[in-house]
C-alpha cells in the first residue's frame, strides 16, 4: 500500500492555494537549476510557469498559444526546446498517452512514477511507490526486458469526480 511518503502531487484540493502551488514549484526548480548549474531562463521559468497553471496535462500547443498573447515570434520549436530542457532536468514529466506534460511533484530526487489521470476532470496525480517500480522491474527481468525509463499512466476517476458521478446516480435514482 502506498504511504504519504510515495505521494508526490496529489489531485487538488478544493480550497487548494493554487499560487502557494505554482510559487513552490518555481521556487524548486531554481534552486534546482542552481544547484546543478543550469540556466533556467526566463522562458524557460515562464514555461514552467504555465505546465504548472493547473493541475491538468497541457499540450505544447496550449503553452505556445498562451506565450503568443504575451510575447511576438514565438513559434513551436522555442515550446518544444524550453519543454525538452524541463523533462530531461525533470521538472516536468511527458504524459505520453495524452501527448501532454505536468509538473513533477518533487524535481530534487530522481524518481519514475506513478501518474492517476482522472478522465472526467482531467486531474493528474503523480506517485512514486518504490514498491510498484521495484515489481515492474523485476518482472520485465524475469522477461530478460531491460527497463531504460519507468512510467506508469493510469486512466480513472478523482475522489471528487467519482463522488459526483455517484451523487449525481443517487439523485437520478442509480440511472447513469
């Protein structure tokens, strides 16, 4: 059973600070890049910025619209080399099934992951339970499978999608 410990981001509470959120985030990744010596410059922070803006996957596409409205010239690959430099100093993590990145929980330890993806809202949740990636490791073992980078996306829903989806079967009386 995953501890507390194993929870890196959980899904967003509803009286969730959201700026507290995103400032820790930023904050983390510059000490990061400081301590590792890497430039974290400011479109690369305002980026970052943006991944972190809600707790949901967001498409490159989204992020380079966003920057449009802010700033003249930017085009995909800017997007593209800003997100490259995130996930490989992960700070943030490539969602592959949606085509989408989300903040890492916790970029000052390296860590696979664990990522609950609630269909309804959208949400994302990350753990890292050592306990899962050890068994996937050494099942892929016993398969003579040599793992090079562990994630694992589960698709679901929330606690508050789930409960909304059973309120809302409750009041229709059980009719979904």
């Amino acid at each position: 059973m995953a501890s507390k410990e194993d929870v890196l981001a959980p899904f967003p509470l509803s009286k969730h600070d959201h700026v507290a959120c995103v400032t820790d985030a930023l904050d983390a990744a510059e000490e990061k890049c400081r301590a590792e010596g890497l430039r974290l410059t400011p479109l690369r922070r305002r980026v970052l910025e943006l991944v972190w803006s809600g707790h949901g996957p967001v498409g490159a596409y989204d992020i380079l619209d966003r920057l449009r409205t802010e700033r003249d010239g930017v085009a995909p690959p800017t997007v593209y080399r800003a997100l490259d430099f995130l996930r490989d100093h992960e700070l943030v993590h490539r969602i592959e099934s949606l085509n989408a990145f989300i903040g890492c929980g916790d970029p000052a330890r390296h860590h696979g992951g664990q990522f609950l993806i609630c269909t309804d809202c959208g949400a994302v949740a990350e753990l890292d339970d050592p306990a899962i990636a050890r068994t996937v490791s050494k099942r892929a073992g016993a398969l003579g499978f040599t793992i090079e980078h562990q994630m694992i996306e589960i698709s679901g829903r929330c606690g508050a999608c789930a409960d909304a989806r059973s309120d809302a079967c409750s009041d229709s009386g059980g009719a979904a």
